[in-house]
C-alpha cells in the first residue's frame, strides 16, 4: 500500500490520509483488540490515532470515560513502534458529560485539568494535535442544522473567549504539552475567528478542523471549503461511513450483533426516510462498479482537496483492514460522475 500524506495546516508536519479512530474502544473494543488495531494502522502507513477525553462514546458512560486514552497509553508505554504514531485528543466542550469536571465549558482551568488528564491516562508528556471538542456557543452538526440558530450568540463574549481559549493553549505548548492545535464541531465563521485573534495577538493558529463529512454529510463542500483553501485548515473528516451506514452493513434491516445499530437505531439521526434514498444510491454505485461500499465512500472523502485526513474507525480487525484498503482505491471519472448525479438529486439527505 502507498499512503499518501498531507501537510498538516501551515506546518511541516505530514499526516496520513488516513487517520486511526479510536472511540469504541473500551466498551465494543477490548483493550487487546485496540492495540491490535494500532499496530496494523501502523503497517498500512498511517501515522494518526484520534481520541478525545470523552471516549468511549458507544455508549457514553461515567464509568467508561477516559479509557479510550487510557488503552492508547499502555500501548504507548510498551515502546517500540511508539513514536510513528502522532496522537490527536480533544478537550469535551459544554454537553451532557457532567462527569467530566463537572460539565465545566471550554476555559482556561477546564483545559489545565482535561489536558493534565488526557497526559496522564495517555502516559505520554506531549499531544501532537489538541482539539476544542464543541464550541462553547453552540453548534449546528449532528443534525442540528435543521433548526440552528445563531441570533442568540453574544459576540463579545465570544472572542473573548476565543482569546482567553488561544492563550491558555500558547501556554501549554511553551511547556512543551501540545504540539499544535485543531477545533471540531466549528463553523466557518468561528474558525475564522479562531485565526484573525491568534494573527493579532500572535497566538497559536489552529490547523485543523474535525467535522463530520461523508457522502451524506458534505456541508463542509459550502464555506468551509473555500476557508480550507485559502487559509489551509484542513479537515479531519468524522464517520466517513455515515456511523457504518456507507458500508452497507445495515442494508435491508440488518443489525449485525455488536454493531452500533444495537446501541442507538437510528445512529444519531443518520438514518431516516430522508437519508435511506440516497443511501441505497451510493451502495447501488459500489455494487455496480464492483468496490467494497465502504472503500468507496472512504476512497472519495481521501480525494477531496481539504482533507487533511479522513477518521477511520473499525470494531473488528477485518473491517479495519477493508477501510486501510481504501487508500488504494482510485475512483474512476464514471463514478465520480454517478456520485455528482446523486448529491443533485439528495443534496442534504441527512
């Protein structure tokens, strides 16, 4: 396999187009299982595992938190192959985790005590890309795009917390704990400010942004893509597979057992009478072309010109080894073609 590698931001930093996720394990992935995982992502080229200090997430749970970073840490702590794995966390923004330091919003204390944690269950002194989980101000992913609304956001309030955020993670970086940082769950309009307030005030400039993007989930293809390009913030792309959905695992009712469909029906709103239409779309394509669904709905996020890196994560070692194969498969002109003629017909399916 030949992985390709993307210039992370405005750094000299290389990450592979294909980064290992990381957020079953711990509840549908064994520690043993997690490790496995790593060292095979690691055979196949890539050079980057996403965590976050909320993982598990399937299902969340206070008595699980943490042990995603904490399985990556007794890897890490084995050596060995180590350190040809950059390691990318978040620190969880406001929500219902109430059991992480008392659902306390994204500020400066927050981030000293996610950070310190994350290090510690992590067993490592540094973090390669540290992320804002969720914006403090509220968000419109996870379907929440129907009904966003930004009127109520105080502008003030929300560059100076930007600035408040940015200067507390300069801190952390001077001594040496964060490499580089990244949002997640942003828009375009406060990425942007992310950047303005850290070229003022010569604070650290975020290089990447993790939102969801899959064939039925291409918001990111709007603003965010034009922001991407002129100023290279590129994207982590979450559930390329739409939750498993892209891989036709679901198809006609099915529910294989240990799936996340066992845990959540509807995958968080993926799957509706909206977005099964397109879905079979997109799986039709796949069986007509002769691809494994899953390779080609992985193949065609690799290839978009934002992405920095696409978030492949798997329950099994044989669906991890389909998804590594998706950095050699090449899309043909037809094909793109068929995607184009679905995305025109079910636009935001989801």
């Amino acid at each position: 396999m030949a992985m390709k590698y993307n210039r992370l931001g405005r750094t000299d930093i290389e990450v592979s187009a294909i980064c290992l996720g990381s957020m079953t394990w711990g509840t549908q992935n064994t520690e043993q299982e997690a490790h496995a995982q790593i060292d095979l992502a690691i055979e196949h080229g890539v050079n980057l595992i996403d965590t976050a200090e909320m993982y598990p997430t399937t299902p969340l749970g206070a008595d699980t938190q943490g042990r995603t970073e904490e399985y990556i840490g007794t890897w890490l702590k084995k050596g060995g192959q180590s350190r040809k794995m950059m390691i990318a966390t978040k620190v969880t923004g406001v929500g219902n985790q109430s059991y992480i330091h008392g659902g306390m919003k994204i500020c400066t204390e927050k981030i000293q005590l996610s950070l310190e944690s994350s290090l510690r269950r992590l067993q490592t002194d540094c973090i390669d890309l540290y992320q804002l989980h969720w914006p403090n101000r509220g968000s419109y992913h996870f379907r929440q795009n129907f009904t966003y609304d930004p009127t109520g956001q105080d502008t003030a309030e929300t560059l100076e917390h930007i600035e408040e955020v940015l200067t507390a993670l300069q801190g952390h970086i001077d001594q040496g704990k964060i490499r580089t940082i990244g949002l997640s769950n942003e828009s375009s309009w406060g990425t942007m400010q992310f950047l303005r307030i850290a070229e003022e005030k010569n604070l650290p400039r975020v290089v990447s942004i993790q939102n969801e993007y899959n064939l039925l989930n291409r918001l990111f293809d709007l603003d965010l893509a034009e922001l991407s390009h002129h100023e290279q913030v590129g994207l982590l792309a979450f559930s390329p597979l739409a939750a498993g959905l892209l891989s036709g695992k679901y198809r006609d009712g099915n529910i294989p057992e240990g799936s996340r469909r066992t845990l959540n029906d509807t995958l968080n709103g993926r799957l509706s009478e909206y977005s099964s239409p397109a879905l079979e779309a997109y799986l039709a394509v796949a069986d007509e072309h002769n691809i494994p669904p899953s390779q080609l709905a992985l193949a065609f996020c690799i290839d978009r010109p934002f992405m920095a890196s696409t978030i492949v994560g798997a329950t099994t070692i044989k669906q991890l080894s389909v998804n590594l194969g998706a950095a050699d498969c090449k899309l043909n002109e037809q094909v793109r073609n068929d995607i184009a003629d679905i995305y025109r017909r079910y636009p935001v399916p989801m």
